[in-house]
C-alpha cells in the first residue's frame, strides 16, 4: 500500500511546494514515510534559482535508517 499527497502555492516570483508519501512493502514488512520541501525563486520568465530538502525514515525490523536530502539549482 501507498499514498502520498503534494502541493504548490505560487506567489509572484516564487513558487512552494511540497509532498508527503508513506510506503509498506508488504513482503519485507518494511514502512517508508517521507516528505520533501521546495522553494524556487523567477529572477525572469525563463529564469529560476530554487533549492529542495527532504526526509525519509525506513522501518523495517531492526533495521531502521534515516535520510535526508538536498539541492540547489539554476
């Protein structure tokens, strides 16, 4: 099973969005859960500069490990 929900919010020259999601992996009884985060800023039209960062957390038994991530672009 899974499910996950995103969404924006644009203002005049930027642009937030955002998105949570869970995962079960039934054969491995592993749980996912995860939720990421973006900012990106319009110097123009055909210009953009945004960075993004995110999280997951993977339950599975005793093997349970944490992730974050992040960017940066142009």
């Amino acid at each position: 099973m899974s499910a996950g929900l995103e969404g924006q919010k644009y203002y005049d020259n930027v642009t937030l969005a955002g998105a949570v999601g869970y995962a079960n992996a039934d054969d491995s009884d592993a749980d996912i859960y995860g939720v990421d985060g973006e900012a990106r800023y319009f110097l123009s039209d055909n210009f953009r500069i945004q960075g993004a960062l995110g999280y997951a957390k993977v339950e599975a038994g005793e093997a349970d490990d944490n992730v974050w991530s992040a960017g940066a672009g142009g």
